[in-house]
C-alpha cells in the first residue's frame, strides 16, 4: 500500500509448493462431505482425503455502523483489500484519511501512508479506549507513543467512538463521533477486529468455540480426520488458560507445523498463546508480549509492574537510543506475565522474545533479578542497566514494601 514492497513478494510461489510434490489448486472449497471424505471445489472438481486440515483464516468485522456501506469505507485483511486501499485513495486524490481503531494494523498503515505517500495527508485515528495499541500497552506505556505520532502528524481520537459514517452521492465525506466532533473523510479504514472464518466447520458439524473451531492441543477438532490451525480456531492463552483469539501468525505458523507433526506420529502439544507481537510506526517500534497490566486485572489477577528506561547501546556510542520497558508480574505467584517496550531501535526485539520465553518457563521476580544478558557497547545496554534484571529487582523491592517478600 506504501509502495516499498511489491503485491507478488508477499505471496508463495505456486511452484515453491509444487517443488515439495503438493499440488496447488486454485478455488473456493464450497462444501465438505466428511462422512464420504470429499472436498467440493468452486471448479467443479471433488477431493477425496484421509485427513483434512482447515486453514480458512478469519475476515474483517465491519461494525453495523449507519454509512458502512458508502463508497471509501474500507477493510484491510488481504492484498486484494490492500489494492482497493490503494487505488481508492489514488482516484479520489484523497487527504482526509480516517482509520477506525489504534490496533497495529491502523497505526502501522497510517504510518506507512503518512511517510510515504508523496501528498500532504490529514490522517485521524480514532480509538474507543483511552491510548493507542491498547492490546498490547497499558496506558502508561502509551502515553509516551500518543505524543510521538500527534508530533509526526497524527490526529489521535481517543476515548472517542466513531458514531456514524456520513456521506453524498455514495461517497464517504465524513465520520461523525460520539462526542458531537466530525471528522473530514475521503477515506475510512476500518480495523476494529477480525472474525474467524467458520462456515465450512460448521457446516461439516465440528465443535465451536467462541473464537473459532474447537481443536485440542495437536490441533485435532472434534471430528478425528479433520486438524485445524491458524485464525479459524480459537486458542487457550497460556497465562489465564482462558480461550483467547490468538489471530497471529507465530501460533498460525506453529499449528501448522504441529498438524504435520501429529500427522506425522509426533505428540508435540500447542502450550496456548501469549500475543507476542510488534508494530512499528515512523521510527518507533512497539512490542509486547503477555498480559498488560490493565488486561490482568480484568482477569481479576493483581499484578506488581516495574518499568525502566534503557538504551540501545552503551550511553558513549554514538546513535544510542533510549528505550523504555515495563514488566508485569503475578503478585501471587511472582510469575513473570506480561512485557512491553516502546523504542526508537529496533533491537530490543530479542528483549520480547526473552520475556517471552521466561513466561513461557514459569520464571518468577526474584529468579529475574539474576538474569545476566549478553554484553556489547554497539549492540545492548551497560549489564549495569540490563532493563529485565532492573525491572525485577524494582518489582522485588514494592514486594519488600508490601511485606510479601519470601
Ligand atoms: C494487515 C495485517 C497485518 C498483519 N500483520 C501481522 C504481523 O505483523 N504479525 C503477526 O503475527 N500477524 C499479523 N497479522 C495477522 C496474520 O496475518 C494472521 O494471523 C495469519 O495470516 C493467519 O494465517 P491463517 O493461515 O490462519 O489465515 P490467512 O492468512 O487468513 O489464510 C486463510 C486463507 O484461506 C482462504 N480461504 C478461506 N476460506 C476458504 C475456502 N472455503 N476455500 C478456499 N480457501 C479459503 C482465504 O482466502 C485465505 O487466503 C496481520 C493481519 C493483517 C490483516
């Protein structure tokens, strides 16, 4: 949509596949037969298989909201979405470029655009919850990126609902708010969430969950020759082992692979999910991992947080970035459960992965305090302000204040 990278590099190549002996057919499966184990395909032609594995992704909602249906109100799910974006913003020479909803998917786009697009664009963002990327930043967090994307151009909304979509002649003109505010639009982006893609499951009579299609830990749904994988099931999160969407694609990838392997004869089981996940806008990078403070407690877990400002390299080199990371942890079983950093370097990367792997191996505040972490002047912090290692001994020490200290 920005131009930097072309349609036809994002998609596998037909003869990559063909080159591992699968053969590639292109249409829409309309039907499964699961008594008979047949596949119905758009071009007429009919599959038979021992095992099936559904793999049908999810779709954009598009919130009942009046006006949805007006010429520029768009969705962004696939490439085919991402080329109507495009044009439509280049037919109707747009300015006014409204995205509904601050997840990663609007604030990357809107980035993207604003950079790249060689016009001056107005773009607004507006977001029901009171900070950007509220799934992934508790508002403390968020509140160093608000002022950073207002200061790039950004119009941020928040705490603002988008009440209905107004137009004339069939084309989107406006977005009025809750607050009374309208918001000029010749384009609007809606990103509010995706819905899994379960009509063929249920059609076949597999279990539902309230996510998606039921499956167990190696991928097998209620019917034994059918394995599912990818936005179209729901997940177990590995902290709360509540089910969760979980639409990423490190779990779609990964329960993939554990189909082949079950299928294969291998017992390995999917541990649920923890929404790792970055988004970089301009020239900040977001990550987070876990629960957020804030998505704890709505799980009625009460958590002590501990969040330190570090640096990309050693504070004498030079092009050294400051960033910023805050742990969460269970205060009742000192369990690591949630991170998040907000950076101007890329790097801090492998900080996520790590908190993601210390959640993942149960490690607790005063285990964390010990956490030594590899040691460069260009590529890490001093040890001396390894930000994990001082964000538990920040949280050890709130324990000790609250008495709890073991
Ligand atoms: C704009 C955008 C950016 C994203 N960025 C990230 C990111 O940075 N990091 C991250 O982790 N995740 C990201 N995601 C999420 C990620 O893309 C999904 O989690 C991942 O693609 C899910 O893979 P999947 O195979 O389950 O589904 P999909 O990739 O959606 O594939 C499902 C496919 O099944 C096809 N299909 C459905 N029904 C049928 C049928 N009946 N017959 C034939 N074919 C059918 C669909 O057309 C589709 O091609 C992003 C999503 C979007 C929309």
């Amino acid at each position: 949509m920005a131009g930097l990278v072309t349609g036809e590099s994002i998609i596998v190549a037909d003869k990559m596949l063909e080159g591992a002996g699968i053969k590639v057919v292109k249409g829409e499966v309309l039907r499964v037969d699961a008594a008979a184990r047949n596949v119905f395909v758009s071009g007429g032609e009919t599959f038979g298989y021992d095992k099936l594995f559904l793999a049908t992704g999810a779709d954009a909602i598009m919130p009942p909201l009046e006006g949805n249906d007006l010429e520029g109100v768009l969705t962004l799910r696939g490439l085919a979405d991402g080329w109507k974006i495009k044009s439509c913003i280049a037919d109707k020479n747009a300015v006014n470029i409204v995205f509904i909803g601050a997840g990663f998917i609007s604030m990357e786009i809107a980035s993207l655009l604003s950079e790249n697009v060689d016009r001056l664009l107005n773009i607004s963002v507006i977001e029901y919850l009171d900070r950007p990327l509220p799934l992934m930043l508790d508002y403390d967090m968020a509140d160093v990126v608000r002022p950073y994307l207002e200061q790039k151009g950004l119009n941020m909304f928040l705490n603002e609902k988008a009440e209905k979509l107004v137009g004339s002649n069939g084309q989107v003109t406006g977005v009025v708010l809750g607050s009374g505010k309208k918001l000029d639009a010749d384009v609007v982006i809606v990103n509010v969430g995706a819905r899994a893609n379960v009509e063929l499951a249920e059609q076949i009579g597999l279990e539902m969950g309230r996510f998606g299609i039921k499956v167990n830990g190696f991928q097998e749904t209620s019917n034994p020759d059918i394995l599912a994988g990818g936005d179209c099931v729901e997940k177990i999160n590995f902290i709360t082992k509540k089910p969760t969407p979980g639409r990423l694609r490190g779990p779609a990838v990964m329960q993939g692979r554990l189909a082949a392997k079950r299928l294969a004869g291998y017992d390995v089981e999917f541990p649920g999910v923890l929404d790792a996940g970055g988004c970089k806008m301009f020239d900040m990078t977001v990550a987070a991992t876990g629960l957020t403070a804030a998505n704890a407690a709505l799980e009625g877990i009460e958590t002590v947080c501990a969040t330190v400002d570090s640096r990309s390299k050693h504070a004498m080199i030079a092009g050294m970035k400051p960033w910023k990371i805050k742990l969460v942890f269970d205060k009742k079983t000192q369990k690591l459960i949630g991170g998040q950093i907000v950076s101007h370097a890329v790097a801090p990367a492998k900080e996520i992965d790590a908190l993601t792997a210390f959640i993942l191996a149960g490690r607790t505040i005063p285990e964390l305090t010990t956490f030594t972490a590899a040691c460069n002047p260009d590529i890490s912090s001093e040890p001396s302000a390894e930000p994990i290692t001082l964000c538990a001994e920040q949280a050890w020490q709130k324990l000790r204040q609250l008495g709890r200290t073991q």
